[in-house]
C-alpha cells in the first residue's frame, strides 16, 4: 500500500539556511544545515513507499510495511518553537528564575520513570568488569589490537618521517585529513577522542584541530531501517502512531547516533528524533578498555607525566558512558533550563518524555544557524560577537555561580536564531564544579589582580591543582615572573588563550593535577574566544568576563565572596576606592546587574556584627576608614563654603578685624589635598551608585541602612566613628591654634631683640 501527497507554497529570496538541532547526547550530535534552495511555487511529491525494518529475531522474515507521510527532504521550515507554548511535562521545561533553584537537581518524575523503563538497564562504564570480560577473550582484543594498529601504525609512521626529513608543517593539512579517516573508520571512542583533542591547542597544530572539528559534524550514518526499528522497539509504537512527517533519512549523524526531523501526529510540534547505533555499549567498551591498558603503561614508564593518564581516560570514558543514557541527557537539558532559562536571550529545548527512551530521545527542533557559520549570520543580520557574549555570561553562570555545566560547547552546539537567541543544544555530556572549587576561582582571580603570587600558589591546594604535601614556595617565583609581564595590559587587552598557554607551562614544571572541571572550563571560554576573534581579532573574553566577576563580588552575601571583596579593596591597611569604583564601573556593564544588589554587602562590611568568637581584624580598618571619610566630608565642604564666591558680599560686611582672620586651613597643602582628593572619591562613588540600574527604581534601596542602624553593632559603629571624626577635627582645631601662637610668640621675641 502507498500514498502520496504534496508540500507547495512559495520560498521567498535567497536560500534559508536552517540548523536543526536534537540537544544530542553527544559531542558530535550536530544537525547540520539543511538549505531549502527553491524559489516560487514548487510541488513536491514523493511516493510513500513502505519502509522496511529488519527485524532482529529473524533476518529472513518478510520486512513488514510501515504506513507513514515520509518527506523527501525536512519538513518544511516552520517557526522557531515556542517553548512557553508547550503543555506542562510533554515539552519545554518554562523558564523559572534561577534564583533559589540551588543547583537545579529535582527528583526523577513519573514520565521520565516511564522513559527510563522502556529498555534494559543501561551500559555504565566499569573497567573492573571490562578487564574481566576481555580477560577470558583474548582473541577479540587481539583482533581490535590489530585494527588499531593498521590504522594508525601507518600514520604515526608518516608523521615521524614529515619530523625527520622536516616537512612536518608541510604535509600537516594532509596527515590531519588522514587521521580525521583513519579516526571515523575506527568507530565511536576513537571519534570521541577526535573531538577532544579537537579543541585542544596546547597538544595539536592548527592544521590538526582544524580538521578534527568535522568530526563534530558530519559523520557516517547507519541503516535507516535499524534507526526506525530501534524508535518502534524502544516505544513500543509504530512509526505511524507516533510521527505524522519524519524524513526518510538522517539530517545528521553523530559518533552515538543520528537525527531525524519530524513531526508528532497528535500536537503537529516540530521536533527532532534522536536514535543511537545499535550495538554501541559493546563496541565502546572493548576500545575503551585497550586505551586504558595502553594509558597503565604510559603512568607506568612515562616518568615526565604530572597527570595520571588512566585517571584522563576513566573521567572520559565515564561521561561518554553517560552519553548513551538519552533519559539523563533529557534530565540533563530540564536542569540547565531550570538553573540558566530565565535570560530572555538564551533558549533550551523541551523534552518530550511520551517519544523519549534511553535509546531514543525527542527534543524541541529548534531553527537557526550554527555560530562558525558565520556569513550565514552576517547575511541574516545576526550580531556574532553579542551572540558570542550572550554565551560568556551565561558560561559563567555555569561554571562559577550553579557550578553545573555544558561540557561540550564546541561550535556545534550552540545555535543562533532567527531572533538573535542562543540555543544551547546535546546536554549528554555536563559537569560540575565543585562548590569550593567555584569560590575559589573567584578568589584566584583577586589574587591575582592583587598581584598576591603567595596567596595565588596556595589557591591551588583548594582547587585540587596540588597535593597538601607539596610545598609551593618554589611555584611563586614562577607565578610571579609570567604573570608580572601579563598583567601590564589591561583586563580589557588580556588574551584568554595566551594566559591558558602561558599558564599551562608553568603547570607543567611542577607537580600539578589538573582536574578534568578545569580542563573543561578552559576549553568552554577557548571555544566562545576563538568564535569571537574570528569575527573580531581584539576581542577578549576576559574583558568580558570581568564584568560577571565584579557584580559577584559587589552583591553576591556568600562569606566566602565577601572574604574575597574585603581583600580586593583593602591593602596594607589602606582602603582603596579606586578598586571600589573600577568594580562599580564594570559591574554595571552585567546584564544582571542591579545597583540596589550593592548596598546589602557594603552595610554587612561596614554595619554588620562580628561573629561570636571571632576576631574581626578587618573592623579597626574600617571604622578608620569611615572617620576619614566623614570628617573629609564634613571639612571639605566647610572649605568649600567658606572659600565660595558666593559669599563675598556677605564678608564684606563683616569687620576688619574678622576680614584679618588667616584663611580656614585644614592642616597642610599636602594634607589638605589629600583630604578633598578623598572627598571627591567618594562622592564620585556615591554618584555611580545612586545612578546604578536598579537603584533609583527600588522602592526603599536604602532600607538596608536604616535597617542596619537599629542593630547594637551599628549603633557602636557610629559611637566610634563619631568620636573619632570630634577628636580628629578638634586635634586640628588645636594644632591650627597653637601653631598660631607660636608663630605669634616668635615674631614678638623677635621684635624684642
């Protein structure tokens, strides 16, 4: 039985590029562009020939027909989904506020229960199991040996010849082509490892990662028949019951699976099915097992190695693993939604929990165009470098704020669209950050303005770089001797990837463990860096990034980062409002910025009680801080008053003998300047405060103030200030007249002789 039918209608203009994306498990899960290049009214009309499924109990049986609407090619391109329009637990997760989510983990639900039922247990990857297994199977790891090897035993002998006859950089655009082939045809893991190392510029040349990033793309698919068959299975439902359109051949293929375009029968939402090869869990198991045999005996004779390569290869293999479980990708996609959906600028696809097994997932089809496809962008009017900021802000989120994040954000995977938004998309492979690892990023980085190398080569014990054992006093010149030289530029002229290069060398030297967390942050900023210099060759991700640093640092109450603002704004017993302003100045330029956000923090450091117990070394500093600022204020704007033009009509009509009076003095020329220079600051800080966003349209921004007055601390902090500021102006008051006497006495004695 077959059945046709017709897609007309009129495809304005030039050709509309779209990218559907599946949100794939896996790094290599990209959608690639589908172009519909057809112009005017254009029928299409396709034959709907039955597929035919092999089914797996018995190969020779008769392929039995599935009825169902195949296109051709995609379905035609429809609006980008609207996520707010799906109905609550079929689709989109809607965006809640990331604020109070804590890290965004809920309890499993009953669809994803459901979901996760519908096939056997998924494969884990455990070594121990895996050395036992292939332990009694010599033969099938000889035979894998041997395919490796005639692999890349070829190669390896290419390039060490390019190395000896020096045509090394010659033949690197060739020999990269050959092992992007040699890597595909040897099967998912070696593929997985491709699209590591592909955006690993501290280990390959360019030529290299240049071709390894097509291994996020476009990659050999499988039989469609398998694909449809494993849907069927792992659903429990024929094609036909569930699909009203789905194209009849993958629109990209992945290192785990493929994906197809579709459509449900029952709502008519666009969506994108995912399916995993057959027989993966097998295959990954058996190579991943040889590459950490080879990785025991590269710890074991490798002496030079500062990182366990074994530990590298089960931290891979676990979260690639992971990969093959759809239903914790889909778990994975409603987290980051839940903990990063609230900016308007930023889009995660919905999950539709009815069509989702962990073999089989269905997600929201999300339109748009990949960000290295960047003439595509420029032509359809779309800002690459905001898009590129977009990701930054929201990156940082991830790594420093939730600590839960995208893993895998090569350009594949993020997605402009039509409307400027940032989808991100193959939630299979996250990570997280460590809670102390995440304060202690932040309190790198203050470190590291402050120029503290000391506190710097300490921060690496909280950030698991070192062992407590080691002893980092040899590490700080090193620190000191790269970073001097660095830090001359400014935050805005700071390149991320020469810090990571430099940085990586003075790692190597020394007995540092990098964490996987870390790697993977280095390799998120590189990637959304290089999408930017591509369109802007100044553009600095750190520059970027500093603004999120400073509103964390001015707004965020945790006391690890209030620790950290203290040392930011306090040295040598000085209080620096240079700091305080530049911090003000950037953290304005955050989008989530909110001037009213600034003044609970300040109060707790200048107002707040001290813990019990505690000795609160930072108090003295303050409170002497607070009397020189009002007594500035308050003599600076005597001087002022006294010294204004205003008032020249009013003296004189005073007396001659009070015209005579010396001029109002406040101590010095140099003292004085000091004390208006003072003055300025911080009334220029006040300014941007009270202009901050935020501020002014908060109803009761200062209740913070009047709240914190009431308490008995601040109530002893006034005590103090004010008795400091009267003994101040009065020993001032004194020095000024008794130095007036002397001089008075002098020049009487004088007159005597």
């Amino acid at each position: 039985m077959s059945r046709a039918f017709a897609v007309a209608g009129p495809t304005p203009g030039p050709a509309r590029v779209a990218s559907a994306r599946s949100g794939a498990s896996e790094a290599p899960s990209r959608v690639r562009a589908v172009s519909e290049r057809t112009s005017g009214h254009v029928a299409c009309v396709s034959q709907i020939a039955p597929i035919r499924v092999r089914r797996a109990a018995d190969v020779d049986r008769a392929r039995r027909s599935i009825m169902t609407r195949v296109a051709t090619s995609a379905p035609p391109a429809m609006q980008e989904t609207d996520l707010g329009d799906l109905p609550p637990g079929k689709g989109a997760s809607a965006s809640v506020s990331s604020m109070g989510m804590g890290d965004g983990e809920v309890p499993m639900n009953d669809a994803q229960r459901k979901a996760l039922a519908r096939s056997a247990a998924v494969k884990d990857y455990n070594p121990t199991r895996a050395a036992r297994y292939y332990a009694k199977r010599p033969v099938a790891q000889l035979v894998r040996i041997a395919e490796i090897g005639s692999a890349l035993g070829g190669f390896v002998l290419d390039v060490s010849i390019d190395q000896r006859t020096g045509s090394f950089d010659k033949n690197a655009k060739r020999r990269a082509d050959q092992l992007r082939s040699k890597l595909t045809n040897l099967g998912p893991a070696f593929v997985k490892v491709g699209q590591a190392l592909s955006t690993r510029p501290d280990l390959l040349p360019a030529a290299y990662l240049d071709e390894l990033t097509s291994l996020q793309d476009a990659l050999p698919t499988f039989s469609d028949a398998d694909a449809f068959e494993c849907v069927e299975t792992e659903l429990g439902r024929p094609l036909e019951a569930m699909f009203g359109l789905i194209t009849p051949t993958p629109i990209a293929a992945a290192s785990l699976g493929q994906v197809y375009r579709a459509t449900l029968k029952d709502s008519g939402k666009e969506v994108a099915l995912k399916v995993q090869r057959p027989n993966i869990p097998d295959g990954l198991e058996l190579d991943f097992h040889l590459i950490r045999q080879g990785a025991l005996l590269a710890d074991r004779f490798v002496g030079s190695l500062n990182t366990s390569i074994v530990s590298l290869v089960d931290e891979f293999a676990t979260r690639v693993f992971q990969e093959l479980n759809y239903v914790q990708e889909g778990m994975n996609a409603e987290r980051f939604a839940r903990l990063y959906g609230d900016r308007p600028d930023v889009v995660v696809p919905g999950i539709w929990w009815e069509y989702t097994s962990p073999k089989v997932i269905t997600m929201d089809w999300i339109q748009g165009t990949k960000l290295d496809q960047q003439e595509s962008l420029k032509e359809q009017g779309l800002d690459v470098l905001a898009l590129v900021n977009t990701g930054i802000q929201c990156s940082l989120r991830q790594l420093l704020e939730f600590g839960y994040f995208h893993a895998d954000p090569h350009p594949g995977n993020l997605l402009a669209t039509p409307d400027g938004k940032l989808a991100f998309l193959d939630f299979g492979m996250m990570s997280e950050t460590p809670e102390r690892a995440r304060y202690a990023i932040i309190e790198h980085v203050v470190h590291l303005v402050n120029r503290d190398y000391e506190a710097m080569a300490n921060d690496y014990y909280a950030l698991e770089f070192l062992d407590k054992s080691v002893d980092v006093a040899p590490i700080v010149p090193a620190l000191a001797e790269f970073f001097d030289d660095v830090l001359d530029a400014s935050v805005e002229e700071l390149n991320f990837k020469t810090i990571t290069d430099g940085l990586g060398g003075v790692l190597y030297a020394y007995p540092f463990n990098v964490p996987g967390y870390y790697a993977l942050i280095l390799r998120s900023l590189t990637v959304l860096e290089g999408l930017a210099l591509s369109t802007d060759p100044k553009f600095k991700v750190l520059g970027k990034a500093y603004p999120y640093m400073a509103r964390r640092l001015l707004t965020d109450p945790r006391p690890q980062l209030r620790d950290a603002f203290s040392e930011l704004l306090f040295k040598d017993g000085q209080f620096r409002w240079n700091r305080l302003e530049n911090l003000l100045r950037e953290g304005a330029k955050s989008d989530d910025y909110n001037g009213a956000d600034v003044l609970p923090p300040l109060v707790e450091l200048i107002l707040g009680a001290d813990k019990p117990g505690e000795v609160n070394l930072l108090r003295p500093l303050v409170e002497k801080e607070a009397i020189k600022v009002v007594e500035a204020l308050l003599l600076g704007q005597s001087v002022e008053v006294a010294r204004s033009t205003q008032l020249a009509p009013i003296v004189a009509l005073l007396p001659e003998q009070l015209k005579r009076l010396p001029p109002i003095k406040v101590g010095s020329p140099e003292e004085e300047q000091r004390m208006m220079a003072l003055r300025e600051q911080v009334l220029k800080v006040y300014g941007m405060l009270q202009s901050s966003k935020g501020f002014e349209t908060r109803p009761n921004a200062t209740a913070p103030i009047t709240d914190a007055l009431q308490t008995p601390a601040a109530r002893r902090f006034v005590e103090t200030v004010v008795s400091g500021v009267v003994q101040r102006i009065t020993a001032r008051v004194l020095r000024e007249l008794l130095g007036e006497d002397r001089e008075g006495q002098t020049s009487a004695a004088a007159g005597s002789r």
